[in-house]
C-alpha cells in the first residue's frame, strides 16, 4: 500500500481508501452487517488507513459500523475518517426520533453544526479528522452560513480538516468555489473516472493552485468499470443504480467503455476495477480514490491497484 497526504494541508491516508456509503445498508441492495464489517477489518489490515462516510448512509448506520470495528481493532488512532453533513434525514413529525424523515438539503449554520455533533456520537470521537459539505446546489453555496458552520467548527476544534463534497456533474459549474474558500477549504471530494473527467478541466486546476487536496468519489462508476455489468444487467428498484445505470445509461457507458479497450490490454494481469483506479490516483491533483465495498475479495481487488501505481497518462486513452 502507498500513502500520501490529501493535499499540503490533509492528512497522510493510504492511496486507496474504503467508501462506506454501501455499507450503510440503504440504496445497494441488500447487506449484511457482519459481511460488511469483515469487509472493512480486510480492509484495515491490508494497510487502509482513510474511510469516507456520510451521516446520511444508512441514517447514520455506516458511522455506527465503523465507530464498532475501529473500536473492536483499536486502530481509532491510525485511521482518518472522513464524514459528511448536508442532507438532512432527521427531520419527522413522529415523536419516535429514530423514526426519520425524508431527506433533504440543509446547509444552514445550525444545522451543520448539530450534524456535526451527531456524527461525533456515533463515531466516539472528540474530533472529525474530515467534515465535508454534502454536495450541496450552488445556490446554498453561496450563502455564508455553510462556510461559516465550517469555520467555527474547526475554531472549537470539533473538525480537524474542512471539506467540501462537490456536487456531482457541478465539476466546472461549482469551480468558482474554490477561489472564495480556498483558505478554509483543506480538501475536496470529486466525481472523477475514466468515463467521467469534467473535474480535470477547470477544477483540478484550481485545488493544485491553491493546494487543496483531492479525493476522488464514484471511480468505479457505482460498480460499472470492474466490467461485470452488460446491457442486460438489471437492478432493484431499491438500489440507486437502477436509476444511476438504468438501462439507457448502461448502453451509453458501454459504448464510451469501447474505448478503454487499449488501455485493457497494455496491462493484461491487472483487473479493470485496478486500472480504473490507478486511472483515478494518477492525476497530479488527485491523492486518493475511495471504491465502495461490500465483501473482502471486492476491498483485496481494490487495494491491489495501491501497489501498481499511476497510469502514464499517454497511456490512457480519451474519451
């Protein structure tokens, strides 16, 4: 495993991580906390050092998990965990609290500070090594109340590293951020894969720029680029990806994947879930990828690509 720090500012992390939102066990299917768990402790003991999570997975039942495997390994010290905070799922009209409500965006200051509070419950911890905005729209952006919620936790020493999660397909949209922020922000998270490379084109420019480090979400496309889905490959209607790979999608990245097939064979020994993400930790502004995984062959296959490195970019092919 290699490591490297998320950016000057960020922490010293393994290069490939563990994205935790399936985990949660809402929106892939169906899980098993054990499987999940084991899954998890495979990761940690072959040299993951960074989790990136979100109170929304699983309504807080991701932090929950890793907050009980960190405590059951006693490695709370020698793994960073990122978290979320944005959407907000607390709000209900029943007086049972854990019965919640629908998900919405919330990125007023009192929010994200109680949110922040919440996630250092679940966690046990006294400090979040990373808080990181939901992705919200720009609109909600442009409000001081998020960035401000940011600064005082960090002030009151409740996040040791401020982040920003930016909102998908909003890549060069939302790019303009960085130039206003560029001081608290000490990392972002970006949709970023082989298929999917706006980020490369306004927004890597500027976190290199300013320094701010860079990791990179979605790199194996929800699952697409290991190569194991077709045309024909159906989802419950309970999984994200039947709305994120539905069947027009899958055609449309099936026809972009064609032409990933050079790459595929300058490297035959490797997997395309490994070259997919030596693709995505390759750029010079990104520091590490986090590939969701629910079973321990899938983290062993992920981390493998730690060890083989970057991509020449002449080698990899446009899209």
């Amino acid at each position: 495993m290699k490591y490297t720090k998320i950016g000057p500012r960020g922490p010293l992390v393994s290069t490939i991580g563990f994205g935790a939102w399936a985990i949660g066990g809402m929106n892939w299917g169906k899980t098993d906390d054990n499987v999940s768990k084991n899954a998890l402790r495979k990761a940690i003991e072959n040299g993951v050092t960074f989790i990136d999570t979100a109170d929304v997975y699983g309504f807080g039942h991701s932090e929950t998990l890793i907050r009980e495997v960190l405590e059951e390994m006693d490695v709370k010290d020698k793994i960073v965990v990122a978290t979320k905070a944005g959407n907000d799922f607390y709000n209900t009209n029943n007086e049972d609290d854990e019965r919640y409500g629908p998900i919405r965006q919330n990125a007023d200051y009192d929010y994200i500070i109680s949110a922040a509070e919440k996630s250092l419950k679940r966690l046990n911890v006294e400090t979040l090594d990373i808080l990181q905005l939901h992705s919200p729209d720009t609109g909600k952006l442009q409000r001081d109340e998020p960035w401000r919620a940011l600064e005082k936790l960090k002030q009151d020493g409740k996040i040791k590293h401020a982040g920003w999660s930016v909102q998908s397909f909003g890549e060069t949209t939302q790019a303009f951020l960085l130039d206003e922020h560029r001081d608290l922000l000490d990392v972002i998270q970006v949709r970023y894969n082989l298929l999917e490379r706006e980020a490369e084109k306004v927004l890597f420019k500027k976190s290199e720029e300013y320094g701010i480090g860079v990791i990179v979400r979605i790199p194996l496309l929800f699952g697409f680029l290991t190569g194991k889905f077709d045309k024909n490959t159906k989802f419950d209607t309970e999984d994200h990806r039947s709305m994120n790979l539905s069947p027009d999608k899958l055609k449309m990245y099936l026809k972009q994947l064609n032409k990933m097939k050079p790459l595929y064979e300058q490297y035959p020994d490797q997997t395309k879930a490994q070259l997919a993400l030596r693709f995505c930790i390759s750029h010079p502004a990104t520091h590490v990828a986090i590939p969701g995984a629910k079973t321990e062959q899938q983290v062993l296959d992920n981390i493998a690509a730690s060890d083989y490195g970057f991509i020449p970019y002449v080698n990899i092919p446009k899209i």
